[in-house]
C-alpha cells in the first residue's frame, strides 16, 4: 500500500501566527490561523481536516461492508464532528460524533445499524482515534 503524506507550515507565534496546510496531491490547500482553530475565524483547522478524514474512511468501511453483506448502497453520506477541548494536560479529542444516512435497498434496521457499528469500529481511521468516544448515529433512508 502507498504512504500518503500532507504538509504544513507555520510563521510566527501561536496566537498572531498563520500557516497554510496542503494535501500531498494537491487537491487541497488552504490556510489556518489562531481564529479559525479555537474561535470563528476564516480557513480550516487541524480538526476539519480530521473530521473530513473519518467520515470520508467511515462511509467508505460502510459501504464496502454492506455489499460484502449483500446490500450494495446507493449512497452513503456521512458527516464527522470533532471536539477539540482544553483539559488539565492540555488541549484533547474527546469524542467525534459521526452521523451518517444511507439509501440501501432491501436492508433492515437491524442488519443495517449492525453494519454501521462494524465501520465505526473497524474503519483505519476510527481505529487511529481509539482513545476518543465516538458516537455513531446511522439513519436508513429509503
């Protein structure tokens, strides 16, 4: 399997500094600061970037364990809210809540929310945040 590999650079201090974060293929580049980390400043943050990483690996986890169930999806949209806290040793990830719908035809409730909890446990990324709680909600969509 390839490595996959981003960037970012910093100038300056914490508070009054900036910094720009880029994907290695070029399919994003942005930049960061101060305010848009831990206020409601402009450009992205360290944890939207995260955020977008799990829900892009959950929905792909859940849709390749639902065809290998027998229940190819039509879609699956997933949406990643981390929580970035500040606690006595520092800044932390709590918990990430995952919330995602997907169109599956012919599933049930069950066996759909169990292959739901099978993707929020086993896909790479969620694995990575395992010292975080994660909350999945899944709704099916018919």
């Amino acid at each position: 399997m390839p490595s996959r590999k981003s960037e970012a650079t910093w100038e300056g201090n914490l508070k009054d500094g900036k910094g720009t974060m880029k994907v290695g293929n070029g399919a994003y580049e942005g930049a960061y600061s101060f305010a848009s980390r831990f206020e409601n400043g402009t450009g992205t943050n360290p944890e939207e970037l995260l955020a977008a990483a799990h829900a892009g690996c959950f929905s792909m986890a859940f849709s390749n364990g639902l065809s290998q169930a027998g229940f190819p999806p039509t879609r699956v949209r997933t949406t990643a809210n981390v929580h970035l806290e500040r606690g006595d040793s520092g800044f932390h990830i709590p918990k990430i809540e995952l919330q995602t719908e997907a169109t599956v035809p012919q599933i049930d409730e069950k066996t759909f929310q169990e292959q739901a909890e099978t993707a929020k446990k086993n896909c790479p990324v969620s694995k990575l945040f395992a010292s975080a709680e994660i909350v999945l909600t899944a709704r099916l969509m018919q």
